[in-house]
C-alpha cells in the first residue's frame, strides 16, 4: 500500500467525517456559549468519566456513583461562581469513596478507589478548563486554540508520521507513532496558532509580544497534548482495552477524542490568563 492509499484508507476517512461533524458542534456550542457550552462539556464529562471507572469495573457501583455525585457537584460549583468550595468539595468526595471502601473492604480494590478520585481531576476538571477559556474576555476566539493545538495537532502528526515517520516516539505504548509526526504535530500546531493570531490580531494585541508568544504556547500545548494522547493509551495498554468507548466512529469514546484536548485546555487557559 502506497503512502498515499494509506492516508485515504477506510479509517482515515471515517475519521474525518467524524471529525468534521465535532468541529461543528464544538463550532455551535462554543458560540453560543454559557448555558449551552456548560450542559455539554458536563455531559461530556459525565461521558467519559463513565468511559474511564468502566475501565476499572465500577462505572456502575458505589464507588462510581460517588464519583459522578464530586463530577456533578463540581460543575455545579464553577457555574454558581463558588470556586471556594471546590477544596472543601473534593476533600468530601475522597471521604466518602474512602469510606465505601472501608465499609464495603474487601469488595474494592485500592486501585478502583483511586481512580474514582484521579477520574474526577484528569476529566472532569481538566475538560472544565474548555468552558472556563470560553468564559474568559474574549474567551470565544481563545478557546479555539485548543482544539488547534489538540486536534491539528493530530491532524499534522498523523499525516507527517505517514509520509516521513520512521522512528518510535514510543514502541511498546504506541507503535504508529513516530518521532517525526511528534515534531510534525507541534511544527503544524505553532503554525496554525501563527495563522490564526494573524487572523485575530485585534484579539490578542494585548498580550506581549503576541505574534511569537502565541505560536509558542501553541507549541507547547501540542507537546503537552501528544503526552495525554498517550497517557489515555497507556491506561488502556495496561488494562487491555482497545478503546474507552464506540461513541465516536472512527475514534472510539470521548475520552479516545479528547485525550489531548484533556490536557491542553488549562495550558491555553493559564497560560493566556498570566500573560
């Protein structure tokens, strides 16, 4: 099979298809923001934290459900602007998980227990960060920078890795991928953030140096986001599942999807708010 036929092969193009519908809804509801972005990043947090405590055999058992309670109270909080109570909030969810575990010993694991908690941290509040960037002073042309450093970013490592890769950025964890379309990846994230700070100027004039920084913390988060891409991997290698989920054709669960925009939307959200 030619390079070519491999970039146009089945997969790839119910890849595309299926990511050509995302951008469109991620497109309506960043747009429209508020309430409508709010209902859909919870609910896809909900998703994927389900995706994930499957993983772990608890999605529907106690400790699941103790997780769900801290996701949902979460969201709860940062929409009603109480972010104070989010310490306290977490602290009661890791009590009661841990008390499910006690009082229910030796029914769970200490690593299903655990999960509950890293699952509410590594989903639901990094995912949050998409609606907080939104949210920001002219948050609806900043967050788009996430899903350029997540998802071009995969775009161009996929398609550099393809043409040029030849050597493993990671063999045992992910053998597709090379060190090529890593570099490839970030290359296409930087300049795509280059193009679309030239498009906006207006929008981020007031950050220093804006034409050079912005390409470089798309830089970044595109590094940041190929090591989520790959820890959500290493997290199926090491409990044997191919994907978290079948919600997405082509890509698999929410969390196959948006494993690397997990972990760029608080690059992008903290790293615009300090500078």
């Amino acid at each position: 099979m030619s390079k070519i036929e491999k970039l146009m092969n089945k997969s790839f193009l119910e890849r595309t298809i299926s990511g050509i519908l995302l951008v469109i809804i991620a497109l309506v509801t960043i747009i429209i923001g508020n309430d409508v972005l709010f209902v859909v990043i919870a609910a896809t947090s909900l998703i994927g934290l389900s995706e994930l405590y499957k993983v772990f055999k608890i999605e529907k058992k106690m400790p699941g459900i103790v997780g769900y309670i801290g996701c949902i109270g979460y969201y709860t909080l940062i929409r009603s602007g109480n972010d104070e109570y989010l310490l306290p909030m977490m602290l009661t969810v890791l009590m009661l998980v841990m008390a499910v575990f006690v009082f229910s010993f030796p029914k769970y694991q200490a690593n299903q227990i655990m999960a509950v908690f890293f699952g509410i941290v590594y989903v639901a509040i990094m995912l949050s960060y998409v609606y907080r960037t939104r949210m920001m002073v002219n948050g609806v042309y900043i967050v788009w920078l996430i899903f350029l450093c997540s998802w071009g970013c995969d775009t161009c490592a996929y398609l550099v890795g393809v043409m040029f890769g030849k050597h493993k950025m990671a063999p045992v964890l992910s053998p597709k991928k090379s060190v090529e379309g890593g570099i490839g990846g970030i290359v296409g994230a930087a300049l795509l953030g280059f193009i679309y700070t030239m498009i906006f100027a207006d929008i981020f004039v007031k950050l220093n140096h804006y034409m050079i920084m912005v390409p470089v913390m798309c830089a970044v988060a595109a590094m940041v986001s190929q090591v989520g891409d790959l820890a959500a991997s290493g997290i199926k290698r090491n409990y044997d599942v191919k994907d978290y989920g079948k919600l997405i054709p082509g890509h698999g669960g929410i969390l196959d999807r948006f494993d690397s925009v997990i972990f760029t939307a608080p690059i992008i959200y903290y790293f615009v708010l300090y500078l």
